[in-house]
C-alpha cells in the first residue's frame, strides 16, 4: 500500500499517535548505574520491548517501530556486539508464539546480510510466521542507518528502473519512497528517546520529516506503560502544523 507523504499532502492525525518510533537508549547506564556489566542492562531492555508492545497493542497503536542496533554499533566492543547478537537470537526463538498470540506482525528492517545465515534464517521465518491477524506491526530496525535506508533505496530504485538516470528530473518522492525499508508503514506520529540524549542517531531519518520528538530521561530497562502514557500524553498536547499557521488550523475554511 501506497503511504501519505507529510510533505506532499496532510496528513490525518488523532488523539493516539499510529505510528510510534523509539530508540531504546540507557541500557548500559541502567547498568553501570547497578554496578552491572552493560550487557545486564541489554538483557533486561527485552522487558521493557514486551511491555511496550503490549501496551502500544491495548492503546491502539498500528505501527511501533524499535531500534535495536545501528549500522554504527558495530564500533562497540566485539563482546557486547556478540551478546546483542545473541539476544536478538535467543528473543526471536521465544517471542514468536507470543507475538502471533498477541496478533502482532513482526518486520525486521535494515542491512540484514551484515547478520549470519542461522540469524537471517530465523528472522525469515518470524516474518513469515507472524505476518497473518495484524492489530500490531511491530518493526525491529537491526543494522539500521537512515542514511543507508535512502541509499539502499536509490540503488534499488535505479536498478529497478535504469532509465531514471536519463531523466532525473522524474526522481521524486513517490518514485523513491516504495523502495525505503519502511515503506509498508505511514511516517512516525511520535518519535520516543529513552536515555537522556536528545539526538537521532541515524534512525529514520527521512521519516521523522513531521513526527513530533519526545526525549526522556528514563532509562530505556525502567520503561513501561505509565512512562509511555506520559508521552502520550504529551503528543495530545501538540499542534501538528506541517507548515501551516496556528490560524489555519482553527478557522473553519
Ligand atoms: C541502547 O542502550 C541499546 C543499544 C544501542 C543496542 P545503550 O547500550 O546505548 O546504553 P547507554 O546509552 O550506553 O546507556
Ligand atoms: C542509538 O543509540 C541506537 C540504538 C538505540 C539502537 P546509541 O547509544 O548507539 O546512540 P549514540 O551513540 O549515543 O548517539
Ligand atoms: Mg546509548
């Protein structure tokens, strides 16, 4: 299905945000913090994932959106990435059943042959799996970096249609926006932060065009429906513009 694009028409909002994308940041300081290894603060972030899909199904959410793992952590040291790796593994192993329980599709977006075969095997297989009965579509961006999202797609929007090349002219969003790893999904409604910074990382850097920005300090493991209804909260008290005036917005046309 073919998305709305904000820039290109407005779209509709309501009072729950559709589309809610998080980074879940604070692992390794929820640790450390405990006198923890950092992993300890990876481990029990699955927690905090189980919770807030649960409590985005019941709220009505269409689409969430994690990030797991940027195309950037693999400058972490080699054990945590392994342990990332294996959580990943081990949480897509036991999770499924629940998820399909729950009515939820799972997606996986972003450089996935950088994974090994067993790794892209189960993710396979969870999509497949999972991809019937949708109240939920639960998107995990692994190996994800908005700037290779817009690559990967001119790339793949070349290859698909060479003559573009001639005619660049004909280069516009709707001709760019299928090839996106997102592009199943309507933008972000509301983006979430966990963990303090205030900063995107590389996420979805095409889709937060219009998507109202929401920064906590909570740490990313202590996350749960209450912080997520505070969010909410915060989102019902925004004024959705996407260029217009105040005015516009409540004059009656
Ligand atoms: C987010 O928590 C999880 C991943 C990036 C995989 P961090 O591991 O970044 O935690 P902090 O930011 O160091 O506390
Ligand atoms: C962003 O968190 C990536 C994920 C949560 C997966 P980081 O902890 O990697 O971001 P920076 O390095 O602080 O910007
Ligand atoms: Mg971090």
């Amino acid at each position: 299905m073919r998305q709305a694009s904000s820039t290109q028409a407005i779209p509709a909002t309501g009072q729950t945000p559709r589309h809610v994308a998080i980074i879940m940041d604070g692992n390794g300081r929820w640790a450390t913090r405990r006198k923890l290894p950092r992993t300890a603060g990876h481990v029990r972030g699955v927690q905090a994932v189980r919770r807030t899909v649960e409590a985005c199904g019941q709220r009505g959410v269409e689409y969430l959106t994690l990030f797991a793992f940027s195309s950037e952590n693999w400058r972490r040291p080699a054990q945590e990435v392994s342990l990332l790796m294996r959580l990943f593994v081990r949480t897509l192993e036991k999770e499924v059943d629940k998820l399909i329980a729950q009515g939820v599709r799972l997606r996986i977006v972003g450089n996935l042959g950088a994974f090994d075969a067993r790794l892209r095997q189960l993710i396979a297989e969870a999509e497949q799996r999972t991809a019937k009965e949708i109240t939920l579509t639960l998107t995990i961006a692994a190996n994800y970096g908005g700037r290779w999202d817009i690559l990967q797609a001119i790339q793949a929007l070349l290859r698909a249609q060479p003559e573009l090349a001639q005619h660049p002219e004909a280069l516009d969003e709707a001709a760019l926006s299928p090839w996106l790893a997102m592009h199943y999904a309507p933008e972000p409604d509301l983006f979430i932060r966990t963990g303090g910074e205030q900063r995107i990382s590389n996420f979805l850097i095409w889709q937060l065009a219009y998507t109202e920005l929401y920064f906590t300090d909570c740490y990313w493991p202590d996350f749960n429906a209450d912080e997520l209804d505070r969010a909410f909260a915060w989102y019902r008290d925004r004024e959705r513009r996407f260029g217009r005036t105040s005015e516009q917005l409540h004059t009656p046309r």
